[in-house]
C-alpha cells in the first residue's frame, strides 16, 4: 500500500555528496512505501532556491521535511525558517575526499561533525528543528514514519512490526553469544 498519490516527505541536501548519508531516510521510507521527493537545496549557494523550496513544499502538502546538511549545516534551520512543515535536521560529518592523497585521517572535518549537530540543535527559540545523531539519516526517516503513523494507521501496525523485528533480533543475537561465547561470537561477526 502507498500511503498517498504524491510525496508526504520531501529529504533534501546542501550538496550531491551528502547523498551518501542522506539515502538512509530514502531506504527507510521505500520500505514503507512511503512516496518522497528528493532534492539539493544549498542553503548558501542557492538561498532563493531554498525559498521557493519551501513554498513548493507547502504546496505539495508534504507533511514532514528531512534536511541534512555538513559544516555549517544551516539548512534545516533555514528552510524551517521560511515553513511551518516539522524539519527534521541530519548533521552530516563531511569528508574530505575529493583529494585521493590525503591519508583517512585527513579526510574528516576538524570538528568530526559536531559543528553540524550544533548548528541544527541550537536553534534560536521558537525557530525549532528537530536533529538525530550525526549520519543518522535513517533515524530521521523511523522519525518520519512515526509523525505520519499518526495519520495512517496501517502505518502505525508496521511500525510496531518493525520494533518487534528489533527485539526478535537483539534476543535471537544474545542466545547465539551465549551459546558460542563472547571471543567466538565477535570473530565471527566482525571478521
């Protein structure tokens, strides 16, 4: 079952690279089949864009925006600012990738995305975003799927599945390292 004709969510993103990240929300979403549309916003190299977004996503009727964003990360707070749609804020650690030479330390950002989660958490009162933790696109789409289960209450009974399957696979997990032991179990886990 679709939950409706056209998207209930739209997942945006100040740059193609965060698209890495932000395909958590968009799997989550496609496993409930719920519709999104997906776009890059730059909330500082396309301000008027992330304007006209924001109308645009009003007129859609989308119920629900995931905005995640790297450094600065004033996305969310941005387009929350120019709607009354929920934002939910991703704070993205970026990578430095685009040199092949630098060594995998030097591809992180100094602040290790803590700059990002900042930026989208201290929000100035009454200008709210939500935020998950840092590269957790597909808590923000759980997230999502929860406000919406508030509308579809088919939605709701798969949410509940989903928690389920969780605890099925925390205990079914337990009993296999009880059975083979702490040493056996992680070998063979993490190998």
């Amino acid at each position: 079952m679709t939950y409706s004709k056209n998207p209930l969510v739209g997942i945006i993103m100040g740059s193609s690279s965060d698209s890495r990240i932000m395909k958590g929300a968009a799997e989550i979403l496609d496993e409930f089949k719920v519709k999104h549309e997906d776009q890059i916003i730059s909330a500082h190299r396309t301000p008027a864009r992330l304007a006209e977004y924001a109308q645009h996503a009003e007129k859609m009727g989308f119920d629900i925006i995931i905005a995640g964003a790297g450094g600065a990360a004033h996305l969310p707070g941005m387009i929350a600012s120019h709607t009354v749609i929920p934002v939910i804020g991703v704070p993205i650690l970026v990578y430095n990738d685009k040199h092949h030479k630098k060594t995998d330390t030097e591809k992180f950002s100094a602040f290790g995305g803590l700059d990002s989660l900042l930026s989208i958490t201290e929000m100035p009162s009454g200008s709210p975003v939500v935020a998950v933790g840092v590269n957790k696109a597909g808590n923000a789409g759980i997230y999502a799927m929860k406000i919406l289960a508030n509308k579809f209450p088919e939605l709701k009974k798969k949410l509940k599945q989903h928690k389920s399957n969780q605890h099925e696979s925390v205990v079914k997990e337990s009993e296999m390292m009880k059975k083979q032991g702490l040493s056996s179990f992680a070998k063979k886990k993490f190998k």
